[in-house]
C-alpha cells in the first residue's frame, strides 16, 4: 500500500501529466512535446508591438510603429491569443490557477534562452504592477506569477517603486479607442530609477496602451531603453492569418 502510495505521488507530483493529452509532461512541465508544438506559436511579428507582418514581409517593424514609434523600443509575444492560451490565461487571472502561472512562466524562460538571453547583463524584470484595489481582490498579480521561473533562473527584479497609482477601469471592458484614455497618468515611479534597461512582463497585450503608458512613464523617470515580454497578443480581425502559425 506504501509503495502504491509512493508510484502514485511520483506519477502525479514528480512527473507531471500533459493537462492536454495527459501524456507524461516533458521536463517537469504540464505539457508534453507534441502538445507544446501545437500550441499557438506567433512568428514574424513586429519588433515593437508584436503585430503579425505579411508573409514575405522583409522589414522587422509593421509600418504603424514605422511612422509613429511607440514608447515600447520592444514586444515580444509568445502565443497568439487563441485556444488554448486564451483559456489558460483567462483561469490564470480569474480562477486563481498559478499552476498556469508556472507553465506559461516555464515556457517563456525556455524561448528567451533559447533565444540567446544573456543573463549578464540582462534587463532588470518589472511584471506590470496592479493597482492595490484589484491586488487585495484578486489575491496575487499574475504577472509577477508568470514572472517568477524567469527570477528563479537568475533574471533580477527591477527595484524601482513603480506603482499603478490610479484605479482605472479594467481595459478589457473598454473599446481600443478608449483604452488610451483610460490609462493615461496611471503609473507612477516614487524616487530615482536605478535600471537603465527594463524587461516588462505582462499576461495579455491587446492594444498596447498600459505597456506603452508604464513605458512612457518609466522613460519620463529616466530608463534609457524599455521592452516587453507578454504571454498572448490579440490581433485585429484579419490579422491571425499571416503570423501566427501552430507549428513551432
Ligand atoms: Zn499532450
Ligand atoms: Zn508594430
């Protein structure tokens, strides 16, 4: 019976299930390789706001951000908004699912290596702050959630005291056109700014306006250069065909 015990917390906690196909989990994630290979991969998308480009397309920057920089100097999404990350992402902020947090955490980190980050050096993190309000309602913020495996492999935490100083309403309930306003003067930096590079982490870009608002903010405190890594972007209608892509 002890042994069974024993089979079953090593099959359920050391090994984790694939939570698509309950496959064994690849490298102690809760998703197993084919499962991860078909998730909503976004590629060739705009250096600044992670738009998708036209197929074919040989520039890095969608002509939006080449006519009118934004205050983000870069974006990289990893997932498009689609099945199944829009799920996930939706019970990371509204069912208290940091499981979610860790997994989406995991996958960010690996692309980032992958991608060459080096961690000398590296931007300093600053997961999107929420205002105290939604904070104490919510529990947690989930992008420091998504934050925290990218902090445990050696990414520091920016020090600086930005806060959301202003309770706005939540931008998903707000048309694109209004969500500028919204957001406007929400942020604020309290004392100097230590970090001259400063990486962003966020769930969700829709329309850019909080990333860019918090980057203009930090800019106006005196960072030099501001990215951001955000799990899924949203897309106008149309534009899923050209970037996004489920193969890897
Ligand atoms: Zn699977
Ligand atoms: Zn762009």
């Amino acid at each position: 019976m002890v042994y069974n015990w024993l089979d079953y917390i090593r099959s359920r906690v050391l090994s984790p299930r694939c939570r698509l196909c309950l496959a064994p989990g690849e490298a102690g994630l809760e998703l197993c390789r084919p499962c991860r290979e078909e998730l909503p991969r976004l590629l060739h998308s705009c250096q600044r706001c992670s738009l998708p480009l036209p197929d074919g397309a040989r520039t890095v920057l969608c002509a939006a951000c080449l006519h009118n920089p934004p205050a983000l100097d870069g974006c990289f999404a990893l997932f498009g908004y689609q099945p199944p990350i829009d799920q996930w992402i939706h019970s990371l902020k509204f069912g208290r699912d940091l499981a979610t947090a860790r997994l989406l955490g995991e996958l960010l980190l690996a692309e980032l290596v992958a991608g060459g980050l080096p961690m000398a050096g590296a931007p300093a993190l600053l997961p999107v702050p929420l205002h105290t309000r939604r904070l104490r309602r919510r529990g947690y913020n989930q992008s420091l959630e998504i934050a925290r495996p990218l902090i445990r492999n050696g990414l520091d935490l920016s020090g600086c005291r930005c806060q959301r100083s202003r309770h706005t309403s939540a931008q998903s309930s707000l048309p694109a056109r209004h969500r500028h306003r919204n957001i406007r003067g929400a942020f604020s930096v309290r004392g100097r700014l230590e970090d001259p590079h400063i990486l962003l982490i966020d769930d969700v870009m829709t329309t850019g306006a909080t990333l860019n608002e918090l980057a203009r903010t930090l800019k106006a405190a005196g960072a030099a250069r501001v990215d951001a890594c955000v799990i899924a972007r949203t897309f106008k209608q149309g534009q899923e065909a050209p970037g996004a892509s489920t193969t890897p």
